[in-house]
C-alpha cells in the first residue's frame, strides 16, 4: 500500500539522530521547558525569519494563545474559513470570541479576501489566515487590508512549514503565527507540539506566561493561563528532524512537480499550480473529483491511500450549526467539501509509487 505518510520508512540516519538527542535529555534530568525547547524555540524563529518562537503543547493551542496574547476575546470577532482543521476554528472559540467565517476561493482552497471583506464588521478584531495545504498566495493584499481596516492578522501556519512567499516566510507577515508539530505536519514531532512565531516582544512574553498557568515568576499568577508547555524529549527530536526539512520539502515539490505532468484524467482537477516555486510546501495534495468516493475506492484498488481534507465544511459540523458566516453563504467551501481527494506526497515515497499514483489516477474511468 501506497500510504499517505511513512515514517517507518524514513532514513536510519534521521532515526539514529533522533535517539542520540532523547538519551541527551534523559542524562540532563530535566525534561519540560528546558534547554531543548530554548534551543528549538530560537531555531524555529531563525528558520521563520522572525525574532521570538515560544513552544507550545499542539497547534490549537498556539493559535489561541496567539489570540489571546494579542488581547482577543469575548465580544471580539474573528474572521476564518470553513475549510480548514477543526482546531482553527475551536482555538478561536476557546478565546471566547466569536468565529465568523468566510468562503474560500474556489481555484485554491485558500479564504477568500472577498468573502473576508463581506465578513467585516465594526466588531471585528483579528483575521486567522490558512496557509491550507502548504500554500501562501497574495500576502500583500491581506496585509494592507488588516492596516487599512485595523484588523490583526494571525497566520494559521500549521500546514505551511518553509512556505515563502518573496522571500518572506509564512508565519512572518502578520502580528503573529501558529505552528503545529503534529507527528503528520511537514516538520512533525513524535507527539503533539506547537509554536508561536511573533515579533512582537510583547506578544511572546505574553504567550510564554499565558501557555504556563498565566505564570509570569514562579508562584506569581497575573493572568489565568492554561497548561500548554512544550517538552524537551519533543523539542530535542524537533531540532533533529529539522536538519532534514529542506530536503524533504525539495522532495515533496518534486513529488507534486510530477503529478501536474503526469495526471491527465478529465474527470480529475488538479490544484491550482503555485505562484512561486516556494509558495507550496505540498503538506498535501488535493485533487477534486465529482466522483470522489468512487476515485477513493479505485485508488484503494490499486493500493493507494488517500485522505479527505476535509469531508464536512466548519459550519456543517453538528456543534458549529449556528455559527456567524458571509451573508452570501459558503458554496465553494461546500463544492470543494464535496469533492476533495488529498494523494499520498511525502517525502519517503520512490519515484515508482508516485508512478504507479499517476497510473492510477489516469485509468479512473468513473462510472
Ligand atoms: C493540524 C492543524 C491545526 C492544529 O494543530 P494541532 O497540533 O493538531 O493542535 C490547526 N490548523 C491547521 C490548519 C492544522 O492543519
């Protein structure tokens, strides 16, 4: 089976390093908040092109202490897509504030600034930005709207690991940005963990307290925080597999490079191509198939796995009903919803799986 990740089949180099930096933090004797994530902290920031990093347990939880730290909540609105991981729009909730969403682009996936506008009011206070599937596009038009309309910007960079865009990272153009580290991510740990990217020195000192307890001196409690610390096992394996991240970025693009020559099926659309060669880091690639479930089950017939991100838009889910939305609706988070189909792209798999992919695809005849 062609799988949709394969760690077990990453090179014995990575695994080695990996247990040379667990036993270092086993002999320090110190194991949360420590050296390793101080360490990993800076590194991370460096790699985003932004002054501060503070590690977090998950990505939900650096999204909303990014709100949080920039003084969102409740009778605060803010604005996200329905297409996106249900942690982007449970982290705004959590805040206290309330979630508006906006359609995406068809052509992407990714929000469209249109819809955002439509989802303006004088209430709104932030825009979560989705990075969704790897891809950063148009960053100038989402900065100058949040200047002109006082309205803070957070990247939701979880899926976007080394995404640049003229050469700007992802997670460098807005007040702050949000990482996951979730095993599956372009840059994983071997358990939940997160980070907060900011420039704003005031932000980070914020976020460091408010991700322990709202501690801000051992014992001393200003604010009231939640337990979302980063460890050291977590941060010493993050360091390790951050030295191998380019390349397996450079691999995924080649993976994707080869499936827009390759997939030639009329029933099949591919994404839309990327505006730069380093706009698209490929945490996935989704094509969109009116026969969805049928191309699923023939692609499994052929030993490919896939996935569906995602199957039901945000404001489908049963607990998110009511939530506020562009007035003229969500059509293209639902069409896309409906008809999306994410292709196995990591950077283990052999030029002949991404062959026998592209075959696959191709022989799909529907019904
Ligand atoms: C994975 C993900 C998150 C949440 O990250 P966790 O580490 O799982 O909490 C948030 N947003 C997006 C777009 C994601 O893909």
């Amino acid at each position: 089976m062609i799988l949709m990740n394969d760690f077990k089949a990453e090179p014995a180099e990575l695994r080695s390093a990996m247990l040379v930096a667990v036993s270092r933090v086993f002999e320090s004797g110190w194991f949360v908040l420590g050296r390793e994530v101080e360490a990993f902290e800076k590194a991370w920031a460096a790699e985003c092109g932004v002054a501060f990093g503070v590690g977090m347990g998950n990505g939900m939880d650096a999204i909303d202490i990014a709100l949080r730290s920039l003084g969102i909540g409740p009778g605060d609105e803010v604005i996200t897509t329905s297409m996106t991981a249900f942690a982007t729009v449970l982290a705004i909730i959590r805040t206290g504030a309330t979630p508006v969403l906006a359609d995406i682009d068809q052509q992407t996936a990714l929000m469209s600034i249109e819809s955002a506008r439509r989802c303006i009011t004088p209430q709104t206070k932030a825009i979560v930005l989705v990075h969704l599937y790897g891809q950063i596009r148009k960053m100038d038009a989402w900065t100058e709207l949040c200047t002109a309309r006082g309205i803070l910007l957070v990247e939701d960079c979880a899926q976007a690991h080394l995404a640049s865009t003229n050469g700007k990272m992802a997670g460098s153009f807005g007040a702050a940005g949000a990482f996951s580290f979730y095993p599956t991510k372009n840059l994983g740990a071997v358990g939940d963990a997160g980070m907060l990217v900011s420039n704003d020195e005031t932000v980070v000192r914020r976020a460091a307290t408010l991700r322990n307890y709202g501690q801000s001196v051992r014992y001393h409690h200003p604010e009231l925080g939640v337990n979302s610390r980063l460890d050291e096992i977590q941060a010493a394996i993050l360091g390790e597999r951050l030295k191998w991240l380019s390349q397996f970025t450079v691999r995924r693009r080649k993976i994707a490079d080869a499936y827009f020559k390759g997939i030639d099926n009329p029933l099949i659309e591919c994404p839309a191509a990327p505006e730069s060669s380093q706009a698209h880091v490929y945490h996935l690639f989704v094509v969109n198939c009116a026969q969805r479930y049928k191309l699923q089950a023939h692609l499994q017939k052929h030993q490919v796995q896939t996935h569906i991100h995602y199957p039901i838009p945000i404001h489908q889910q049963a607990s998110c009903l009511n939530i506020a939305r562009d007035p003229l609706g969500l059509a293209n988070s639902e069409r896309h919803a409906a008809t999306c189909l994410s292709i196995p792209c990591h950077p283990q798999m052999a030029d002949a799986e991404v062959d026998v992919v592209i075959a696959a695809l191709n022989s799909f005849s529907g019904d």
